[in-house]
C-alpha cells in the first residue's frame, strides 16, 4: 500500500464514522463498537494504530476491559499516523468529562468488541445511539474502504 493509497484509506473511514457520528449519534454509545470495527480495517491493511480511552474516575485501572466495566469509559477512539502526526479517526473528544486520556498500543480489534460486549451487558453505554444501526454501519465502512 503506498503513502498515499494509505491515506486515501484511513480519510475514508474518518469521513464515514464523522457522518455517522453526525447523523446517528454514534459517539453516544457506539464508540467502543466503531472502534473495533475500525481497527479491524486497519489490522487487515497492516496499518499500525492505537486506542485511546477517554475516561473518568478510577485512573488505576490498567485495562480497557475494567475501565469499561466500571463504568469510567467517556470515549475511546481511534489512532493512526496521517502525514507524520496523530490523527484520531472521527475528530478528537473534548476532555471536558474526562479525567484520564490512555492510549493502548498493543490491543486487537477483537479485545476492543470484546469490551464493546462487555460494555453492553453491564449497561455503561449511553442509549442514545441505536444499536440496531450497527450492521448498516459496517456494511458502510466496508463499502466505503472498497472503492
């Protein structure tokens, strides 16, 4: 994949998850799952990421899993290199309910769903996005990322 084709790649979902956001409130509940389903993308393409976790309370928590299943989980967003800087996927989150900003390095797509599941079941997520809407979701990032 070269510089550019790389770049095209990672626009394309941005602009994808930016409208999303926008028309779905996929950042009021949806965050953890979009970002899992970005970072499948990438993993498939090789580009290196990271997950940053915006959260609250209980900065000890070492974990993505904990701090979702303690409920201190504000956001967590994508990262990728883009012409030399950090660019996080769907825009930055304001850290005005955040106390902590981490970033995981080393995490799959698969233990970032794994936390969205588990975020889901101790009902942490905030019900204003519309689960339902997550198949539609990746079919359009898929059909967007294959153009």
């Amino acid at each position: 994949m070269t510089r550019n084709e790389r770049r095209e790649y990672i626009l394309a979902i941005d602009k994808v998850v930016k409208r999303w956001d926008r028309n779905s409130m996929l950042f009021c509940g949806g965050c953890c799952f979009s970002a899992g389903q970005i970072a499948k993308l990438l993993e498939k393409k090789g580009i290196r990421y990271q997950a940053i976790c915006w959260q609250s309370g209980r900065p000890n928590e070492k974990s993505l899993a904990e701090i979702v299943k303690t409920n201190c989980c504000c956001h967590i967003a994508i990262q990728v290199s883009l012409d030399g800087k950090k660019f996080i996927i769907g825009g930055d989150f304001p850290s005005i309910w955040a106390t902590n900003v981490r970033t995981y390095t080393t995490i799959s797509s698969n233990t970032i769903i794994d936390c969205d599941m588990l975020g889901v079941k101790h009902n942490t997520w905030n019900r204003r996005y519309n689960r339902q809407l997550n198949t539609r979701f990746v079919n359009v990032l898929n059909k967007a990322v294959s153009k």
